[in-house]
C-alpha cells in the first residue's frame, strides 16, 4: 500500500475542487477589535479587518472577561489538573454551570470542553439512559448533533429541514410507546433562518417526546438574558435539554447543556465525553462565568449587533447581491462556486485586508458555497464601506451575474 500516495490522492481531490482549506495566521490585538494582524508565510504582516469571527459581540476582549480570567490564573495557575472526577472540578466550574443553570431557568447546567463535544457526548449517551429511544433530528443539524445521533447505536430519523408535516408523518408512523426525543437548533448558522420552536415543542407534547435544541449561535444573542431564541419566545420551560457554546457570543470556549438535576447527574455519569475529558482551565470557567453574568444585563451590545447586521444586509441588498436574510444576524452571501468564493475570499484579504473564510462543501451543500459574514456592534461605518467596496469591484471581477444570482 502506498499510503503517502493515497494521501496526496486526498489532498489533490480538494484543489482539484477548489475546497481545499487554508489558515490564516491572524494575530488578534486587544481593545482592537475587529482588527487583528495578518502574519503572511513570507514573514511580512499586514493588518485585517475580521469579518468572520464567531466572537459575535467582542466579548473575548472585555475588560470583565479578561480580569476574572487573570485574577483565576494568578489565584490558581494554569491548568484544572484532571478530568471533573478527578481533580478537575473547581469552584469555577460550579460558579460556571450555576451561572448557566440560572440563566436558562433549569435546574442545573453540566459544562464541557465544546459544544460539539456537548452534543455528540449526549446525544450519543440518551439510548444508554432510555432504551429504544428514537431520536428525530433535522436534516440540517450540526455535524456535532449528526455524529452524536449516527454513533449512539438507537434509532434515528432525519425529517426534512424544518418540515412539521414530515416529523409529524414520522412520529406517526412509530410506536407510540418508543420513547422519542426531536434534536433541532434554534438557529442555523449556515443559512441563518430559525427553528419553528414552538411547533416542534407542541408536536413534543402530542407524541409524548424529548426536546433538544441548540441554541449555539443564539447563547448571549438573543433573550432578554441572552439566553436565546426560546427565552426570547417565552419557550425555555417546554425545552428538556439546552445546548450552548461560551466560544461565540460569549468569547472564551467551552459548552454545555442545561436540563433537570436528573438528566444532567445520568449524562455526565454515564457520557465518555464528559468522563474521560480533561476539565476546561479554572480561568477559563472563570471568564465565561463573568461573561454569561454581565450579558445577561447588557441589552445595549446586543441591540447594537443586531442593528450593525441589518446595516449590512440593507447595502448588500441595494447592490444586488444574493444574500440569504432569514432575520437572524448571520450573513450569507451565496456565491455558488467553490472556485469563485475562494477567488473572492482571497482577493478580499490580499488586496481589501478583509478576512472571510470561503463556505464549501461539506459544511453547506454543493452549489451553495458562501461567504458568511458575522457584523459585530463594533464593525462601523469605515469597515463597511471597505467590505461593500470590496465586494462591489470583486463580484465585477469574478463576472458573477448579480441580477441572476439575486433571483
């Protein structure tokens, strides 16, 4: 077997597709934000504006989040030490998962070292726990909620996206004593269009079934806390399991799900992804405890987000350019080819010193491939005008048919 060979075999399968993934070695500033500096492969520098960070409302610089971070550090060093069993839980990480549990009204909060390890660790543990359990999931949930649903050895069944009709039709079709649980998210962060929440939750209650949403690219965003899209619609009370991130909205890392005492003491006994993981640093937990409790009283950062995303969408849309507006704050632009979106995001960088990452298959479907744009409250009007000039002299460029495209 030629192994390096079929390596080169891979690789070469991504350039010849025009998907092929590169980093950017950006430098971030603190107190400048979006800006951040571009260390080139050659040595030389440049700066960039950051259009494409999940860091939505610039939290990861905020005086409040970067002191409890030192203050933890100075108090107790780096590092947790083990895992949650052993030696890994600090009063950080009980300040944390409080925190959580207060701001989505349940019970308790059990944190991980991700949200994609939140999901996939229960999501792959609910069968253990109720057997025979079928898991409905929308077609479009993240790859963290599909690999948890593939590799926990129950049944699943893929409904189409946002498709009440087809959930219905398959929590008709199965035994109505199987226990059931509907996995979907609050927000898509590739589309940005929302879950229809209160359906899903009374078609729950109908068939005697589980709810469990994401609410990632919600957490910190939307609420009158930040707690996300259901507090906002009145509708946390009817969600059994919340999935969040402190790595977007909240700018540090780490995610977690809140749900009963119960239902979090069986996931984090019986859930190898929370068992065998090595806790997050003390000054982590501390910096996403202090970020969760001040976004919970600053309605002001999330107003200004959300008014800097309607800015954008309204130019953009005025140049006729084909982005998805499903109310939320992301912003598609749908390009539609891989080559083309990689020629876009490059020469944004190379000649505009804006940074958006190309949007490819697998992460979106083929012939959709985009550039997503995520505004924060603190991209202005002279990083506006950069992008939408930008944007206007490169679509030119490309020969990208705007009226088509927008149609």
């Amino acid at each position: 077997m030629d192994y390096n060979g079929q390596l080169d075999a891979a690789i070469k399968r991504l350039h010849d597709e025009g998907r092929y993934r590169t980093f950017i070695n950006i430098e971030r500033t603190r107190g400048q934000f979006p800006h951040a500096t571009w260390n080139k492969e050659d040595g030389t520098t440049a700066p960039v504006t950051v259009w494409c960070g999940n860091d939505y409302l610039g939290m990861g610089q905020h005086p409040v989040v970067m002191n409890a971070m030192h203050e933890a550090i100075e108090a107790t060093g780096a590092g947790s030490g083990g895992t949650r069993n052993i030696s890994g839980t600090t009063v950080y990480h009980k300040l944390l998962e409080a925190e959580l549990a207060d701001l989505h009204g349940k019970e308790e909060a059990l944190v991980f070292t991700s949200a994609y390890i939140a999901n996939d660790a229960t999501l792959s543990t609910l069968p253990k726990l109720f057997p025979g359990l079928i898991i409905y999931s929308d077609e479009r949930n993240h790859a963290s909620m599909i690999e948890g649903v593939r590799r926990n050895g129950g049944a699943k069944r893929i409904f189409r996206h946002n498709d009440l009709a087809h959930l219905r039709e398959l929590l008709e079709a199965d035994d109505s004593n199987a226990p059931k649980l509907i996995a979907f998210e609050s927000i898509y962060s590739m589309d940005g269009d929302f879950g229809p929440i209160k359906e899903i939750c009374d078609l729950a209650d109908e068939f005697g079934a589980l709810t469990y949403i994401d609410e990632v690219h919600a957490v910190g965003m939307y609420g009158p806390r930040g707690a996300g899209v259901a507090e906002r619609d009145g509708l946390m009370g009817r969600i059994d399991i919340i999935n969040g991130t402190l790595a977007k909205a909240y700018g540090v890392m780490g995610g977690y799900i809140a749900a009963s005492a119960k239902m979090c003491d069986a996931v984090r006994s019986y859930a190898p992804g929370f068992i065998f993981t090595t806790s997050l640093p003390p000054a982590i937990a501390a910096g996403a405890a202090a970020s969760v409790k001040h976004l919970k009283t600053d309605q002001d950062l999330r107003d200004q987000q959300q008014t800097q995303a309607a800015i954008l969408k309204y130019r953009l849309k005025g140049m006729g350019l084909p982005i998805l507006d499903e109310g939320s704050h992301i912003v598609p632009l749908i390009v539609g080819d891989p080559v083309h979106t990689k020629v876009l995001s490059d020469r944004l960088l190379s000649d505009h010193g804006i940074y958006v990452q190309p949007i490819n298959f697998p992460t979106v479907p083929r012939g959709t491939e985009r550039l997503r744009f995520t505004p924060s409250p603190v991209h202005g009007p002279a990083e506006m005008d950069a992008l939408v000039s930008g944007l206007d002299l490169l679509w030119s460029h490309c020969a990208l048919n705007r009226a088509e495209l927008a149609g």
